[in-house]
C-alpha cells in the first residue's frame, strides 16, 4: 500500500477512476445526454484545477514567502533551484486550466458574454470571471517571467534578480487580495 501512496501519478489515476464511479453511480441521471455530462465535467475540472492553483497561491504567500528569510543562505538554493520552479509549473498551468475550463462552462451555459459585459443576473460571477482573467494575466505575463529571472532560470544579474523577485511577490499578494472576493463570487454567483 505504501508503494501506491508513493506514486502520485498512481494516486491521481485511482483519483479520477474513483470519481468517474462516483459520477456514473451517483449522479447517472446528469449522465443521460451529452451537454449534462460535459458540463458536470467541465464544472469538476474548473474546481480541481481552481483548487490547484488557488492553493499554490496560498502555499506561496503564506508559507514559502514568510520563510525565505528565515531559511539559512546555504539552504535556499534548495527551494530556488528544486521547489520554486517546480511549484510555478503547477501554479501556471493550473491557472491555465482554471481559466479555460472557466470560460468553457461560462460559453457551454451561454453565459458568457453577459457575465463578462456584467449584466443582471450575471453580474456576479462575471466580477468572478474578470478577477480570473486578471488574476491569469498577471500568473502568466507578470508573476512567471519575474521569476524565471529572480530564479536564475533565465539569466540576470543580482540587481534584476533582486527587482524581479520584488515584483513577482507584489503581483502575488495581489492575486491573493484579488482571490479573496474571487472565491466569495464563485461560491455565491448561483445563490442569487
């Protein structure tokens, strides 16, 4: 049992079969035609992915930033070669995928141009989207490229790499100042 848990690609695969028994046992009758069951789909991916990014996010800002300058010199090429780079890469994608998955259900429900134009009764979860979208831009755009020069995974001297890492964590507090409201819109766009 132990070599399983050891494998998170096993556990990931046992993961989704679980999941696909509890959809097709559980909740069949949303399973009958195929737009229901895209968008139950679409709907478990947008969370798994949200919850992925959302929780690196948090990771960052409430633990690995707080600690960096508690952490020995001779210790911090060990997060800034090995955990960072390997965090942004599932940071970054899953932002990726959040948003795509997203606007996915926000156009397979054919609400997306009201949401994102913030008309009644959309208006919610198009704030939510649009907090995403931002939140998005400044993952890809701002946040990674700062990084990838404050990590030395691109070259820049200690100047640029002192600035890069300033600007990357300011980008990230404000994605998580943004993903305050951004969570109280996802979770309440439906409740109106």
């Amino acid at each position: 049992m132990g070599k399983f848990f050891e494998n998170l690609h096993a556990v990931l695969g046992a993961g989704l079969v679980l999941t696909i028994v509890v959809m097709l046992c559980f909740n069949g009758q949303n399973f009958e035609d195929g737009i229901a069951a895209g968008n139950a789909i679409m709907r478990w991916l947008h969370t798994f992915f949200g919850i992925l990014w959302i929780g690196l996010l948090y990771y960052f800002n409430f633990v690995q930033i707080p600690t960096m300058p508690k952490i020995p010199a001779e210790l911090k090429p060990a997060v800034g070669k090995h955990i960072a780079p390997a965090a942004l890469f599932w940071f970054r994608w899953a932002a990726a995928a959040t948003v795509l998955f997203g606007l996915g259900i926000a156009f397979h429900a054919k609400y997306a141009i009201p949401a994102l134009t913030l008309q009644d009764p959309y208006k919610l979860i198009g704030i939510g989207m649009w907090l995403g979208l931002v939140m998005a831009f400044n993952v890809w755009f701002v946040i990674w490229p700062n990084q990838k020069k404050a990590l030395g995974i691109v070259e820049a001297d200690d100047a640029t790499k002192a600035a890069s890492a300033r600007t990357a964590m300011i980008f990230s507090r404000t994605n998580t100042l943004l993903s305050i409201p951004l969570l109280y819109t996802m979770v309440n766009a439906n409740n109106g």
